[in-house]
C-alpha cells in the first residue's frame, strides 16, 4: 500500500525510494535477528523500552512534520482543483 500510495502521489523516484527504505528495514531486522540481538532485547527490559520510546518518537516526529507540511505541494489537491477549474469554469 505504501509503494501504491508513493507512486501515485509522488511519482517513480520517491516511490523507488520507499522500496528502499522498506527493503533496508527488513534488512535491518533480520539482521538483528541473525546476530542475537533479538535476544538480548528480549531479555533486557531497559533495552527493549528504550527501543520503543524511540520508535514512538521517531512517529511522532513523522506525524508533527505532516500535519505542519504545506497542502499546497500536495499534488493530488492540485490535481482536484485542476478538475474543478474545467468542470465549473
């Protein structure tokens, strides 16, 4: 869905740069748990709460950069009101 959703709002590169990001975040993942280090996050408490709290961070950070972006350079609002401009005008 976010590979859809990127291709059709942003256009190929951005789109191809999600595959990325998704793509290096299994990596990242199964390398963790390749190495036991998903065994030593299970059995350390302080280590797996300091990985959420990150975690939870880093999406609120997301979630503040969206809601303050400009809904101006959203292109399929631009896209609406091309539509509405040649239906109306």
């Amino acid at each position: 869905m976010l590979t859809l959703n990127n291709a059709i709002q942003r256009g190929l590169l951005k789109s191809l740069a999600g595959i990325l990001g998704v793509s290096l975040a299994i990596l990242l993942v199964a390398t963790i748990s390749a190495t036991s280090l998903g065994v030593i996050l299970a059995s350390s408490a302080i280590a797996f709460n300091i990985i959420k709290i990150a975690g939870a961070a880093y999406l609120i950070y997301l979630g503040v950069k969206m809601l303050r972006s400009e809904v101006a350079n959203n292109p399929i609002i631009k896209a609406k009101e091309r539509l509405f401009v040649k239906v109306f005008y």
